[in-house]
C-alpha cells in the first residue's frame, strides 16, 4: 500500500466552515464527545471532497481512516431502518414529517409516502384527495431535486447522483450552503 498527500481544490474557509456546522450539529443531537472516528474538521474534508470531485466513497472512508461502510448488496430499506429512520422518527415526533417515495412505503409511523394507485388500475381510481396528496409530495420533493440540477456544475459528486430523491434533497441543499460560503 502506498500513502500520498493530496491538495483538496477548495478555500480552507469553506472546510473550516462546514466543519463548524457539523460540529454544531453534533452539539444539537447531543453526541458524545469523542465517539466519532473524526473530529468536524477531518469529517468535513472527504465530505467537500465527494462534493467536489465524485470520488468513492470507499476510497474516501479509507483515506480519513474510517470503519467500513455497509455492502452496496444491502437494501437501501435496510440500510435506512439501521442508520437513518431513528433520526427520522424523531423529526417526525418533533412536527417536521420527512417526504419520502414509494419505496419507502411501510417504513413508519410520520413518514410520508405517496399512496400507490391499486393494482391494474390507473391512477384515476384514486381519490381525488389522495391524488392531490401524491402530488404535493412530488412537487416539494421536485424542488430539491431542480437544486441539484442547477448545482452539478460546481459539485461533480451531483452529476451522477443514483440516490433516492429524498435524499438528493439534502445533498443538493448542503451543496447550496457550501456554494454561499464558496463565493
């Protein structure tokens, strides 16, 4: 194995302020001191180098020295139930139900889902409440994902995006925030 010290191609300014909004974050859920692999600073590093040059997530995890991630043959479900639907139950609890999509049906209680049409029929067999109801969501969820559209030529990471859309949303919006400082 070889080491090699690399130049990230973005003003310290933009690394030390991200770090500092992680370290807020991490202050506002209430994480233990130390109990992370990284401190905000070095966290912030290979999250801005994701960002900017699209590069693997494995490669990046191993060059800051972090655990292994889950297996790419783990079901995104799975993965979510593990890792991010706690954090999501209680942003739910607290009035800010996360919007999610179809794939995400049966995953909790405060999630919202669209409602599946019924099976051989068209979408005109729902209600037309629930009609609507799908159609909000898409539209709420579609401006995240016009954010990441208009981002994608600063952020590399953006043009190749294979996630749900939900979380596009909050890729494209940390993007956002990160091009504000940028300039």
């Amino acid at each position: 194995m070889v080491t090699c010290v690399a130049t990230l191609d973005v003003p310290r300014h933009v690394v030390e302020y991200l770090g500092r909004l992680l370290a807020a974050h991490r202050r506002r859920i209430g994480t233990p001191r130390r109990s992370r692999a990284l401190g905000p600073f070095r966290q912030a590093v290979p999250v801005l180098r994701w960002f900017h040059e699209r590069g693997c997530v494995h490669c990046l995890a191993r060059d800051a020295g972090v655990s292994d991630v889950e297996p790419g043959s783990v079901p995104d479900i799975t993965a979510a139930r593990i890792h991010v639907l706690p954090a999501l139950y209680k942003a739910a609890a607290d009035g800010l139900p996360p919007l999610t999509d179809k794939g995400y049906i049966g995953a909790g209680i405060g999630l919202l889902t669209p409602v599946r049409r019924p099976k051989g029929q068209s979408e005109q067999a729902l209600h037309s409440d629930t009609r609507m109801y799908n159609t909000f969501l898409r539209h709420v969820r579609a401006l995240g994902e016009r954010t990441a559209a208009e981002l994608k030529q600063r952020w590399r990471a953006l043009q190749y995006v294979t996630l749900s859309p939900s979380r596009i949303g909050d890729i494209a919006r940390a993007a956002l925030v990160l091009n504000g400082i940028w300039k």
